[in-house]
C-alpha cells in the first residue's frame, strides 16, 4: 500500500521544486536561466550516459553472457573507462566554464552592497556620481532588465548569498570583497538564503528580493532616501517616544530622528518591507511586538535584547510606530 502511494506522491514531491519564488529551475535573471539551461544539458547528458552503461550492462548480462574477445575487452575498458569519460568530461568543462566571466560583468551605475551581519543583511544603495549611499537592511530591490552589481563583504563570519531564481551563488567573507551582478528578467518577488553556515540562526537568514519596473524602483529609491515618515497616530507617537525612551537608538537608526545608530538594521522604512527579522516574519503590528518583546525567541542568538518588561500597551505602541514607517 505504502509503496504505490509513495510511487505516486514522488514525481509530484520532485515537481514542486520546479517553480516558485525560491527555485533555480524557474528563472528569472539571466545568470539564473543560463545556470538552468547548463543544468537541463548536463541533467539531459548525465541521462544518456546512464542509459548507454544500462545498455552495456543488459547485453554482458542478459544478451551475450559468453566470455567477451580480449580485443573487445580492452576497447570497453581503454575506449569506455578512460578516453570517453575524459573526452566527454573535457567538452562539459569546456562549455560550463566559459560562462562564469560574464556572470562578474559589471552593473549599469547602480551598486548594491550587502554585508552578511549576524544574522541579517546590511544592504546599502549606490548610484554612480551621486555621493550619499541610502542605507536600508533585510531586503533587496531591484530595477527589472537593468545589470545591478551586488558588492558582498561580512562582519565576523562567513556567509553566502544566494537568489536561487535570479543567479547563482556567491561566498560573502569578513575583510575581502566579492563582487557578482544581477539581471533580472521578470519582475516578482523572489525569497533568498544564506547560503553557508554562520552560526545558530543560519536558517533563518533570509531576505525576499524586490524586483520592480524601472520607473517604479525609481520612485522607490527616492522614499527609501528620504527621512522617516512622521508618526500619525496618538499610539505610533507613543509608540516613537518609547522607542527613543528604551535606548533603541542606541544600536538602530531611524532617519530624521535622534536614532542614529549603525550596530543594528537601520529602520528608516521598515515598515515598507516585505519581512520581518530577516526573511521570517511578516511585517505587522503583531510580530513587531512580538519581535521587541523577545527578538531571541523568534531567532536564537539574535543579538537583540529582550524588552519582555514592557507591558502589552507599550510593545503594541511601539508596533505601531515601527509598522507607520513606510
Ligand atoms: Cu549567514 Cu548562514
């Protein structure tokens, strides 16, 4: 019983993984479609092989099961085992490897740098001949049909960044830089992960990227400049004076307030994300508060402390406040 079902649950389990925001076999940067087109040949050519060793296996086995010529013999072993794999290793290298310069061909006037911290990202924007970077964190956005170079660095230790749909992946190291770009081809949102282990909370180091029309991330790149957002409500302003109150400026920035701190994510328009914590909340009030109350639960190791001795009201203003800054 078991195995019939297994047998008709397999192909479906092994197909989900084929599309949706996080899939390298559904493209939607150029690097990213080049990496499936080499996989789909190297899937399809790995297929041929097996079957040409099934075929060979079948006829000694089954077919002509009466000792081989020691002619023969030797054309399988020498032919088969030695020249044919490297011939047919050679040309697979010889058509993968060219396609990694051009994966590092530079971006067109817009540089992303993202830092892996512990266990968020740092994320800086940057313009050609403008000379004020914006600074936002936990989240990429990114023009559609333009070449962005992503700038990768660490704090600490290692990690790797990694948008499945868009590219492949690249190592982010404490003291040295790396450098890949980004095209994307279709607009959507698309989830990334680290990619190398940094420590507990690894799993949980996620970030969704953004990509918009051009005039759209224009536009966005413009608010994403600008200062805070005003507090609009009685509780959102209640919520900013306990915010600067409990010494959160003491390690975030909120632009256009006295918080100006860089040890944790600047929080400017965190509120207009699409995350929470790196990839695993939602943005609203209820896991903001959530997250003020006890950011170590959600994320074991998060260097965040807890401010589990605000009351209910409190952590609910301070959501408020942290959700109005769009
Ligand atoms: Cu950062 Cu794994």
């Amino acid at each position: 019983m078991a195995l019939p079902v297994i047998a008709a649950a397999g192909p479906g389990i092994l197909l989900s993984g084929c599309s949706g925001p996080q899939s390298v076999l559904d493209p939607a940067g150029k690097e990213a479609g080049e990496i499936a087109s080499l996989f789909w040949f190297l899937a399809v050519a790995a297929v041929v092989l097996w079957l040409l060793v099934m075929g060979l296996f079948v006829y000694v086995t089954r077919l002509k099961r009466e000792p081989h010529s020691r002619n023969l013999a030797e054309v399988l072993i020498i032919g088969g085992g030695v020249v044919f794999p490297v011939v047919a290793l050679a040309g697979l290298l010889a058509y993968a490897l060219p396609m990694m310069p051009a994966h590092r061909e530079p971006g067109s006037g817009l540089t992303v740098t993202v830092i892996g911290e512990q266990w968020w990202w740092r994320v800086t924007y940057q313009r050609d001949g403008e000379d004020e970077a914006i600074v936002s964190a936990n989240e990429i956005r990114l023009p559609r049909g333009a070449r962005t170079e992503i700038v990768l660095g660490a704090n600490k230790v290692i990690h790797s960044f990694w948008v499945p749909a868009l590219a492949g992946k690249l190592d982010m190291f404490p003291g040295r830089t790396t450098r890949m770009a980004l095209e994307p081809t279709r607009s959507g949102i698309f989830r990334g992960q680290c990619a190398e282990f940094c420590g507990e909370s690894h799993a949980l180091m996620a970030f969704q990227t953004v990509v918009m029309e051009p005039d759209e991330f224009d536009a966005w790149l413009e608010r994403e400049s600008g200062d805070a957002q005003e507090p609009v409500s009685e509780s959102a302003r209640r919520g900013r004076d306990l915010f600067l109150a409990q010494g959160c400026g003491g390690c975030h920035a909120v632009r256009g307030t006295p918080a100006r701190a860089k040890i944790g994510p600047d929080l400017t328009h965190v509120g207009g994300r699409k995350s929470l914590g790196a990839g695993i909340l939602p943005v609203d009030t209820a896991s903001l508060a959530r997250w003020t109350q006890h950011a170590e639960g959600e994320k074991p190791g998060a260097k965040m402390p807890s401010y589990d001795k605000l009351s209910a009201d409190e952590l609910s203003d301070i959501a408020a406040y942290l959700e109005g800054l769009k």
